[in-house]
C-alpha cells in the first residue's frame, strides 16, 4: 500500500512528492516518457518574485532562500527590462509599479540592450532580483529526493482509471493501491478529478508560444537581461547565446500536447521588432506549452473538502518553479495536519475550499 500516490512528473508533482516521501511512501505517476515534458519543460525559467497575485507572490516569497542556498542553489543573476513605446506611459508606469521596477533613463537601457531602437522606446525600468532557474536540475533533485527516501517515480505511467472503496485503486498499466492521491496532472487536472468521481475546480490550459531566433546582429546576448514589452504582450530572453521570444499570449486550448500557432508566434515577433533595430531574419526553432489556471488565477493546494484523500497540487500557471519549494511545502503540511509557514490569508487563498462556494 502506497501513502502518496502522485499523477504528475512535472514540477508540482515532483516538488509535492519529495516534501511527502519525508512522511510516508511515494510513488509518482508520468505518462509521458520523460519527466518535465509538458509545461514544465517548456518554460520561461525565470524567478521574479513581484509578479502574480499576492498568494502567489507570497509562494514565490517564501520559496526565494531554497531556490537560493539548497542543493548549491538554483538561481543565477539575469534581471528583468521593462520597456514601454512613446505612446504608453500610463501602461508603462503601472506595470513598473507592480513589478516594483526602477526606473532608469532610456540610455542605461540602451547600454544594457543595444538593440532597443531609440525611435521606438520611451520607457524603461528594470529589477535586478529576476533570476534564472536551473530548472532542469531542480526537477531531478526533486525526482532523486523521493528515490532517495524510497518512493518510485515512474515515466510512460498514463492514468486510465482511479477509484476508491476503503483506499485508492490506480490504474496505470499497473494497479496501484494508495491512502492518498495528489492530482498534479496539469493541463489533465480536472479529468484526473473526475475519473475518481471528485468535483472539478475549473482549470483552463491556456497555450503560450516560443521561438528561439540567432543572436540579433551577432551579439553577445548571455549578460542581457530578460525584456519584457508592456502589458506583457512580448519578451524576449537569452538562453545559451540565443534569443527566446514569444508573444506572452494566454489562449485557452484544450488539454494538448501544444504546438505553437503560426499567426500568434508572427504577431508576437512583430511586436518584438517594433521595440528593436534589428530585424527577425531567422526562426531556429519554435514550441509551445500549456499553463494551467483556476478561475481566480492562483494556485489550488491541498485536500479536497469533499475527500481528504485527494489532495490538489494545480493551478501553477506561468508561476510553478518561481513558487515550488513553498507550494510543495503547503501541499505536504495540509496533507500531514502540520501548520504551515505561510500566513493564514495566504492559505485560505490557495486551498481548494474557495473554489468550493
């Protein structure tokens, strides 16, 4: 018999196993053949700890020394640009206010990103306390975590069907017996709920797309900070002497293996070179993933008020790794009975009950 059952080998599950395997066994659940392979693959990888709601910023918060210090540490120094067009500056300044960006003049920003067209920008802030994540790393140690305290974490595992009579019966290929699920399928969530006969919450997938362009004019991009168009309708970001750009959209698909769509990622480099002197010549490669939401756009962590023993770890969004280390921890001390570190308006914030009225 299992204590934890987890379905989900992305962030959430893998972070919510490794907190649980402290407290009892744990298997975890993928469907795909490797694990990370659906939104939590395909992430921006950026912490940034203003950005969200204030549950979450309170996760991200509150998940800044892990991500910090254990295992070495995960973040490295990246920074976020905020650049608004001559025509924005009322969107420019509400954005640099609840980002708590500095201000700096158009010629600091130009300094650090020599590409911003100066016939274009007419704002700029910036945050040094955006960083990147080692998310690829983050995940196996979370994965070796639950190994280490004897748990399984199993990939190619796909959920076909959950029931319970006195305990859990799991069907994945295998039947597994379990005290407990934790539903951190994702995009999947809700199906995985109503499988074992639990009320869906209202997730939506929502696809973001991504391209990865050559450095623009031969730059040395790997010091540049993220850059980040106002409203969040494009940014673009360095990864390993390229440019990832997207058009930061938010479109409700149903649960998929996304792709990107073809319109929205041209819109998107549109926006992109409006804000640049540099034209987009080439596209190397472009994706998709899916960021999941609750109605209220704030993560879903803990039992379900209908049945304790499924317990929910959804709604990361674009916010999961940045919020891991503390979500995870939320997850563990509501399933076990401890008090959790978080306050007590935070907490009501996330737990499932609220979406429950």
């Amino acid at each position: 018999m299992i204590d934890f059952l987890v379905i989900g080998g992305g962030i959430a599950g893998l972070s919510a196993g490794a907190r649980l395997s402290r407290h009892g066994t744990v298997t975890v659940l993928e469907a795909e053949d490797a694990l990370g392979f659906h939104a939590s693959g395909r992430s921006a990888a950026l912490f940034e700890g203003s950005y969200g709601p204030h549950a979450v910023v309170a996760l991200s918060q509150a998940s800044a020394a892990y991500l910090r210090s254990e295992n070495g540490g995960y973040l490295t120094p990246r920074g976020l640009m905020l650049v608004g067009g001559k025509d924005q500056a009322r969107e420019f300044e509400q954005d640099a206010r609840d980002l708590d960006m500095q201000v700096i003049p158009k010629s600091d920003a130009f300094a650090r990103v020599p590409i911003l067209d100066p016939d274009a920008v007419g704002f700029a802030a910036i945050s040094d306390a955006a960083f990147d994540i080692d998310t690829d790393r983050l995940l196996q140690d979370f994965a070796r975590t639950i190994r280490g305290n004897g748990g399984e974490v199993l990939t190619g595992h796909k959920v076909t069907d959950l029931s319970k009579t006195t305990h859990w019966t799991v069907k994945a290929g295998t039947v597994y017996h379990a005290r407990a699920i934790v539903n951190a399928a994702g995009p999947w969530v809700d199906e995985i709920a109503m499988m074992a006969g639990i009320a869906p919450i209202g997730i939506i997938p929502r696809r973001r797309s991504m391209a990865r362009i050559p450095a623009p004019g031969g730059h040395d991009v790997r010091g540049w900070p993220m850059i980040l168009g106002v409203g969040e309708t494009w940014y673009a970001k360095p990864d390993a002497g390229k440019l990832l750009v997207s058009p930061a959209e938010a479109d409700p698909v149903a649960p998929q293996d996304a792709y990107a769509d073809d319109m929205v990622l041209a819109e998107g480099l549109a926006r992109y070179e409006a804000m640049v002197t540099e034209p987009v010549t080439r596209v190397e490669a472009n994706w998709a993933g899916l960021r999941s939401f609750a109605p209220d756009g704030t993560l879903v962590l803990g039992p379900d008020p209908a049945d304790p023993s499924f317990i929910w770890s959804a709604g990361q969004g674009g916010y999961g790794f940045q919020t891991a280390p503390a979500a995870s921890k939320l997850v563990a001390d509501l399933a076990t009975g401890a008090a959790p570190d978080l306050d007590d308006a935070s907490v009501a914030a996330l737990r499932p009950e609220r979406l429950r009225s």
